[in-house]
C-alpha cells in the first residue's frame, strides 16, 4: 500500500482492507499508521579564507526549511587539487569544520554533499553547501642584502610572497640589536625608515610582517632580517703644525670616532701653500711649502667609506697648519773687549720667526733676550761667555749661530826689581810672577847681546852678556786679548872681575915696627890694605900701594892686615 502524504507535518492513517468478490467473506481488518516528516536541507554557499576552519552548522540550514532535528553525513564530492584539508570520506558530524588551505593565488570552490537523516530514522534528500576559499598571502621569511647606516630603507614585503598572490595589505613590527638607532618599531605597507648603526660591527634589524590579502585573509606572519652595516664616523679636527717642505703624514683613520675600518678618498684646499696634488686617497703623505711670513692652512676634506660593506660616511675636514721655515741666525762677530763686561749683541732681526739669546757657556747677563740686539752685562773679566741666538719658527727645526764675548783682564803690573851691578858678565835677574797675562823678558839697552836661561818668560831668569858695559832689560807682562802689555826696566852694570889679591907672605922682625908689605899689583881692578885685627896702631904710608910701609907696630905685637882688590867704589 503507498500513501502520499501531502503535509510537511507528522501525522497518522488508517488503513481497512477486505477480501474481494468471489472470496470468502471475512471481518474486515483495520491498520493505523504514522506518518513522519523527512528532513529537507537547501543548497547553501559559504566562504571562507585559507586556513581559516570552517563551521557551518548544517542543523541550522535544516531548520531554515523543516525544523527537524536530523544527524547528518557530509563529505566533500571531489579533491580540488589546488585546496587542501577537505574531507573526501564521510563525516559524522553536525558542522563542517575543514580547515581548507588554498594551495593557489585564486579562490578556490570546495562542494560538500550532505545528507540529513532525522532522529526518527528517515533519511531525507542529498543537497549542497559550496564553499568558496580565499587564497592568504603566504610569506617566507628571508635576509635582505645589508644596507648602509643612516641609508633610507625601500623593501616591499610583497617580494617575500610565495604564492604569487599580489596587491595585498602588510603590517610589521620591529626589534633591533643595541646600538641600531632610529626606527619606528611599528608600520604598515613598505619599510622605509632610515636607521643608524652606531657601533663598529654589523647589526639587525628583525621585521615581523603580517600579510593580508585584498579580500581581507589574513597570512602567518613571517620575518625579515635587514643588516646594517655601519659608516664611519669622522670627526672635523686639526693636527699638530707639520714644518714647510717636510712630508705629511696625516692617516685619516685616527679621526674615525667609531673605529670602523675604512678607506679614504680626499679634497684639499691650500691657502697660499704650494706644492699639494689637491686630491688623493688613503694616508696624506704629499710634502707642502709654505712661502710665506706666518703659519698657513691645509684643509683635507675627507670622504670616508667603510671597507665592509662599502658605506660612505659623512665627510669631515682635518686642517694642518703648516709652519713657514725660520730666518737662518746670524748671531754677528765675536767681540772681546779689555776690562769691561758690557756688551752689545748684533744678531739679525727675524722675519720669519722669533728670536731668543741664550747662554751656552760662561756667565752672561742677557738684558733683553728677544731681542736681536740686546745689551748684554756682568761678563767676569778674563772669561768668555758663549751667547746663541736662535730663530724659531712652530714645527720647524730651529735656526742658530753663537757668538762669543771676551772680557780680557789687565794684566799684571810689571816690576823688573831693582837696578843693580854685576861682576862679571852673568846676572840673576828678579821680577814678578804674573797673577793675570804671561811675562818675559827682552835686552832694550846696553853694548853687547843678551841670552836669558832658561828662557826670556822666567821671572827670575839668569841672563848673560857678551860685553861688559851697563843693560837695560824690559820685563813685559801680556794678556791674550785686547788689554795692553804692563812693562818695567831695569839697569844691570856688567864689569869685569879683579885680580885675585895676594899679600904676600906674613913677616916676623926684631925690635923694629916698620914693615914692608908686598901685596900684588893688580892689573885688573884697584887694591887696598885693610886692619883686620891685632893691634890697632899700625898705619899705612899709602893704603892703595901693594908694596906700601906700615909703621907702629910696637914690639911685642902682632897685626892681621888684608889686600883687597876690587872694582869699583
């Protein structure tokens, strides 16, 4: 028996039958049946993003048509290639909750066949829920070729997308190694800040991208590394004065504040310098002159770029003074003057540098030492001071000359001794000793010619003359320098010696007091007799005459007498 039960509701009916015509007849039989409402669902679509899981309740879809509660078994009707994460076997389940991953860079159509069947057994008809999947932007994490500190970045997160889906919306945050300064932390679209590297090394900058397509999926975040190389960092500065014409030797790399290793290119202006090449690179080695009066400049603009990574930093200028060379010295003539330590100096008078005296050796008083021709005092007598006048230029080695200034002492007054006579033709001559110059003697008068023994400087020498006759003998006293001599003379009488006396041999007579005495008669020099002793009343006839009488010596005593020859009073 078929009954079409034309309500969507649940119901019961009741069902008589009986036995034909020709049959026997019979009680008729009653049947009551219930009717129960099949579960119908209506085709649906759904979308959803990549990697999104799905939730579609499939009771709600029912109720939406005949509010029967039903189980319900789904599966997706085929395997889209491009989509994965679908099930293609039967579920048992009130939702579809496939996480779909769209494979492509275009949406994707996942079919799902469901069949509802209600609690009460009856299983209605198959209908569809079709599921649109929108592809997510899919990134890989990568590290950008280095930039350079303090060079604006340009990266399109967009190059990092695998899946070739394009036009999508990019959010980042950022972290940075210590010392990476100047970055937002936060942005969207391209990454385009300008950072700074302040350390020597390379550092990092990590960008956490978050994709989202045009149509609002949202990908995994990925990361970009971006290294930043550091530049150099000069420091403007000015050397030490380097003398003209001495070669440079300015490395560039002493003024890098952060120690990066860098090489060098250059631009120099000079002043009135000559002799610089106006460009290089590296260490400024090229030697300038400086032609002028005073101290000039060379300004090296510097240009330097690191040698890893090849950053160019800001140029900086290091300045070097270049010292003219000094006027040469010329401390003028030695002077030595007699008794006086007052002088004046004649050095020339700079005109590149200044001047200083000094006093190298001895004692000296400089009474203006800057200046070229100063007085000088307090120079003791007899010494010499040694003066040096040095001309100065900064850097430059130093110009000087020395003069040298005598103060001669006096000497000492000459005192040749007394006049005097000699027997004979030597004589020990006695003047002073110097206490200042050096002595020594000289023959300035008498008839013959003098040798001195053992030399003409001995005060005392002995001198001896080749003639008798009176000499004058000068004792001269020196100083070296410019004092004048002290002299003294002195007369020495040379005669000749007398002839020995002999007065005769001694007498003895009897009762007569008149002798005759028979001294020798001299043939040099004049004799004389003389009482010596005994008795004293003896007298000479003639004292003078060798063979004179001598009368009174009275009986009984004796008298010593003496013939004296001499020369002479």
């Amino acid at each position: 028996v078929e009954v079409n039960w034309g309500s969507s509701q649940p119901g019961s009916v009741e069902i008589t039958y009986e036995t034909v015509a020709g049959c026997s007849p019979v009680t008729p039989s009653y049947y009551g049946v219930t009717i129960n409402t099949l579960p119908v669902g209506a085709p649906d679509s759904e979308s959803t993003c990549s990697n999104a899981p799905l939730s579609y309740d499939l009771q709600s879809n029912i109720n939406s048509v005949t509010p029967i509660a039903s189980t319900f078994e789904w599966y997706a009707q085929s395997d889209n290639p491009s989509v994965s994460g679908e099930s293609t076997t039967s579920q048992f389940s009130g939702t579809i909750g496939d996480n779909l991953i769209n494979l492509s860079s275009t949406p994707q159509i996942v079919v799902y066949d469901v069949i509802p069947t209600s609690l009460d057994g009856c299983t209605g008809a198959n209908f569809t829920i079709t599921v649109t999947v929108s592809p997510e932007p899919v990134g890989n994490s990568g590290t950008e070729p280095a930039a350079c500190s303090q060079t604006p970045l340009n990266i399109n997160p967009e190059t990092y997308i695998v899946n070739g889906l394009i036009g999508n919306n990019y959010s980042w945050s950022a972290s940075y190694d210590p010392g990476l300064l100047g970055g937002a932390g936060t942005g969207s679209g391209y990454i385009s800040e300008t950072l700074t590297n302040t350390a020597n090394a390379t550092l990092n900058g990590y960008y956490t991208i978050t994709p989202m397509s045009s149509g609002g999926c949202l990908g995994t975040s990925f990361t970009i590394t971006v290294p930043i190389d550091p530049e150099p960092v000069g420091s403007n500065a000015t050397t030490s004065a380097v003398c003209s014409g001495v070669a440079l030797n300015v490395d560039p790399s002493v003024y890098i504040l952060n120690s990066v290793a860098s090489t060098f290119t250059w631009t120099a202006t000079y002043g009135g310098l000559s002799g610089g090449a106006g460009s290089g690179g590296g260490t400024i080695t090229e030697t300038l002159t400086n032609a002028g009066s005073g101290t000039d400049f060379a300004i090296y603009t510097i240009t330097p770029t690191s040698s890893t990574g090849a950053c160019a930093g800001f140029p900086f200028d290091i300045t070097v003074p270049i010292d003219p060379q000094p006027t040469v010295a010329t401390a003028g003539t030695d002077q030595a003057q007699c008794s006086s330590g007052n002088f004046i100096l004649d050095g020339n008078s700079p005109t590149i540098g200044t001047g200083l005296w000094t006093v190298e050796s001895g004692s000296a008083t400089i009474d203006f030492p800057s200046t070229y021709n100063s007085s000088v005092s307090n120079v003791p007598g007899s010494t010499t001071a040694i003066l040096r006048w040095t001309i100065s230029s900064g850097a430059c080695p130093a110009s000087y000359d020395e003069v040298e200034l005598t103060n001669d002492g006096n000497p000492t007054t000459a005192f040749a001794g007394n006049d005097d006579s000699a027997c004979g033709l030597n004589y020990n001559l006695n003047a002073n000793t110097p206490a200042e110059g050096n002595g020594s003697w000289s023959q300035t008068g008498g008839p013959g010619t003098a040798l001195f023994s053992p030399d003409e400087n001995s005060p005392t020498a002995t001198v001896t003359v080749d003639m008798y006759g009176t000499y004058e003998f000068t004792w001269v006293i020196t100083s070296e320098g410019t004092c004048p001599p002290s002299n003294d003379a002195v007369n020495i009488t040379f005669t000749e010696a007398p002839d020995v006396a002999n007065a005769g041999a001694d007498q003895t007579q009897c009762n007569n007091d008149a002798f005759l005495v028979a001294g020798n008669t001299p043939t040099v020099g004049t004799g004389q007799w003389q009482y010596v002793s005994g008795f004293a009343g003896i007298t000479f006839v003639d004292d003078l005459d060798p063979s004179t009488t001598v009368n009174g010596l009275t009986s009984g005593n004796s008298v010593t007498l003496r013939w004296t020859i001499s020369i002479g009073s």
